[in-house]
C-alpha cells in the first residue's frame, strides 16, 4: 500500500469513531459522508471503480439526504439550534 492508501486508512477510522462518539445527530450526518467519500476514493485505489461509484452515489448521496429529511421532519435539526441559543443566553 502506498502512503496515500494509508493516510485514507487512518481518516476512515477517525471518521468511524468520531460518527459514533459525536453527541450532535447533524454533525454524526456529515461525519458519515465523509467516511462514505473516504471509501469510495479507496475503492478507485483499490481498482474497483463500480464499487466506487455506488458507494459516492448510496452512501454520501442517497443515505444522507434520506438522513436529512428525517431530521428535518422529526425537527431534529430545529430543535438543537433552540438548545444552542438557550444555553447561549444562560451564559450571558
């Protein structure tokens, strides 16, 4: 493997475990992309380009709209922003 293969290798796994330790659902969302896009460049070095695409295409693509709107409409995302502003004005 060349160093660039490794490099990926270790963003994945900063990006698995971080998706699972990460209290924020949007922040674990974008997290997830990026663990998907990850993949998918591996899977080019690999010489699997099929496999590369599905994965940019299902996984950063499809999966995280899907991800989106369902924390648009269980207003998971609404609802963080308020907790942001009122622990903003309990500062003050």
């Amino acid at each position: 493997m060349t160093t660039f293969q490794y490099i990926l290798l270790l963003f994945l796994i900063v990006c698995a475990v971080s998706v699972s330790l990460s209290k924020n659902l949007l922040n674990s969302i974008l997290i997830y992309m990026s663990y998907s896009l990850i993949m998918s460049i591996l899977w080019v070095c690999l010489e699997s380009p099929d496999l590369a695409i599905t994965e940019a295409a299902v996984g950063a693509g499809v999966t995280s709209v899907l991800f989106f709107a369902t924390l648009k409409k269980i207003q998971a995302i609404h609802i963080e922003k308020e907790e942001k502003k009122k622990e903003a004005d309990l500062h003050e």
